[in-house]
C-alpha cells in the first residue's frame, strides 16, 4: 500500500530562509494547474530529443520511458529556457529500493549543482531534500525523516516557483518548500534537467508551464 506524503514545510535555513510575505495573496498556495504550455516531452520516439544536451552517455529511452543508470550526476538538460515564473511537471519512479529520485532545475544547463537539488528518497532512501548549488550543503533543506520512494510506484512530481519560493509538490500534495532571499535567476539560472547517481530511473511526461500573470 502506498504510504502517505506528509505535509512537509520547513524553514530557518541559515542565510537563505525568508520571512513570510505581508502580501496576502503571496500566501495564496501555487496554482496546480493553469498556465501557458511552452514544453512537452512524452519520450515515445526511439532517441532523445535534439532539445536535450547529455554531459554523459547512460541516458535512453525504453518502452516509452526516459531511462537511465549510473550516470553519476552526468544530468539531462532541457535546453528550453524556463520562464520565470514556471511549473515543471512530469512522472518518476526507481525501480530500487534504494530510492533516490533526482532532479534539478534553475541551473545553467551545463553543470551539476548550478541550481536548486531536488532528492527524493536520496541516500539510500534516508533523506528528501531541496539543495541550493550543494547537495551536501548544510544549508540544504531535509523534509521528514521517514517518508521513503516505493520501489516501481510512478509519483506525478510537480514543482513551482512565482515568488521566492521553490514549491515541490507529489500526487497533489506539497511535499518540500524551499524559501530562498535570493533566488537564482537569470541566464544562467534558467534550465532544468533530470539527474541520477546510480540506482535505475524512468521519467516520463514532463511539461513545462509558463505562469506569468497577464499584465492586463
């Protein structure tokens, strides 16, 4: 049986936790749906895509799945800039029980730890984390002990970002909010990529969803 997600909001990162907005609609929680749709990528053809840069060589698709193992941070990049204001979408699951799900996203597109590390189920299936440039950080963000990947389960990740806050949400529960004083954006915050360390992967059915606010 599928175990639970717990609501998981922690805060007071040295250095990088900020205060709640006074704005009340800043509180209002992330839109879940909506948006402009300006990337899909359903991995059916037989080759990954020419909008995808590999450092490494481990990634493939298989049966329809984005596949990959032992790629030792070697990451797929989206070479699609993200807008600003953004809602990634798209399919995981390990078929280890060691977990370690891995993502990253607002990196330059090249290099691993460029942006914010999401981990679920990482270190042998100890720790979920939200990392800003060091996944070894101590001023990474962990989530509750306990919640681990099931093998072979397929989670629907969505993660969010219209403020300074990096929303991480699973199967439509919020999981992982990383307040961030000084988000990273720009050129060279501005891409995102699927990551792996060892343990077998599949991805599938990303989108990328543009979520500025009409002016009008």
């Amino acid at each position: 049986m599928k175990p639970p997600l717990a609501f998981l909001l922690l805060s007071g990162l040295a250095g990088l936790a900020a205060c709640r907005p006074s704005n009340p609609a800043a509180l209002m929680p992330p839109p879940l749906d909506g948006g402009r749709l300006v990337f899909e990528d359903d991995f059916e053809g037989s080759t990954i895509g020419e909008e995808w840069s590999a450092v490494g060589t481990p990634w493939s698709i298989q049966d329809g799945w984005l596949a990959v193992e032992r790629a030792e941070n070697d990451a797929l990049w989206l070479q699609t800039p993200l807008p600003n204001d953004v809602r990634v979408e798209f399919e995981a699951r390990s078929l280890s029980e060691v977990g370690d799900i891995k993502f990253e996203i607002f990196g330059d597109g090249t290099n691993h730890e460029s942006g914010y590390i999401g981990i679920f189920g990482g270190w042998s299936n100890s720790i979920n984390t939200v990392a800003r440039l060091d996944e070894h950080g101590t001023d990474r963000l962990e989530g509750q002990v306990g919640v681990q990947v099931v093998p072979e389960q397929t989670y629907r990740m969505s993660i969010i970002r219209t403020d300074n806050r990096l929303r991480w949400f699973i199967d439509g529960e919020e999981f992982l909010v990383f307040d961030d004083a000084a988000p990273l954006t720009g050129t060279d915050h501005d891409h995102f990529a699927f990551n792996n360390w060892h343990v077998p992967l599949r991805f599938d059915n990303l989108r990328v969803y543009d979520l500025a606010r009409d002016p009008g």
